[in-house]
C-alpha cells in the first residue's frame, strides 16, 4: 500500500511540473504569436512603402525623360507594373 502512495505522490509530482511548464509553454506560443503579429504588420506597412517609393521613381523617371535601368524595369515586369497599366493611373 505505501508504494502505491508513493507512486502517487510521484505523479502527482509530475503531473503538477508538467502543469507548469505546460503554462510557460503556452506563454511563449502566445508571445510568439504576438510577434509575429507585430511583424507582419510591419512587413505589409514596409510594403506598402516600397510601392509607393516605387511609384514615384517611375513618375519621376516619366516625367524627366530617364530611362530606368534594366534591373528595375525588369523587376516592374515581374510585378506587373508595366507602363500601359500606369498611363491608366493605376499605381505600379
């Protein structure tokens, strides 16, 4: 009978450990979460930025009668932001 006892008292032991870190565990997966959040939000607000950075360097480039290197007009390609789609206001 006592070693039962004893057994219980071991995985009541185990189970309470386990219980805590099962509580910190949760806390990081939350604070992770959070952050990833965070930088999403970030991410997507730096994008919008980039965009728009992007869509005045073609204005400008327009405007002055400058070329654009072929990296950059081939990264407009890629993106789709081609000049026929810009003549017709839409932003790159």
């Amino acid at each position: 009978m006592d070693s039962v006892r004893s057994q219980l008292r071991s995985q009541a032991t185990d189970i309470d450990r386990l219980s805590a870190e099962n509580a910190d565990q949760q806390t990081i997966v939350k604070n992770l979460r959070t952050d990833v959040a965070r930088l999403k939000a970030i991410q997507q607000a730096d994008a919008q930025d980039l965009i728009h950075i992007a869509g005045r360097l073609l204005a400008i480039a327009r405007a002055t009668g400058v070329d654009l290197d072929t990296t950059t007009k081939s990264l407009f390609r890629r993106r789709g932001w081609t000049a026929a789609r810009n003549q017709d206001g839409q932003k790159p």
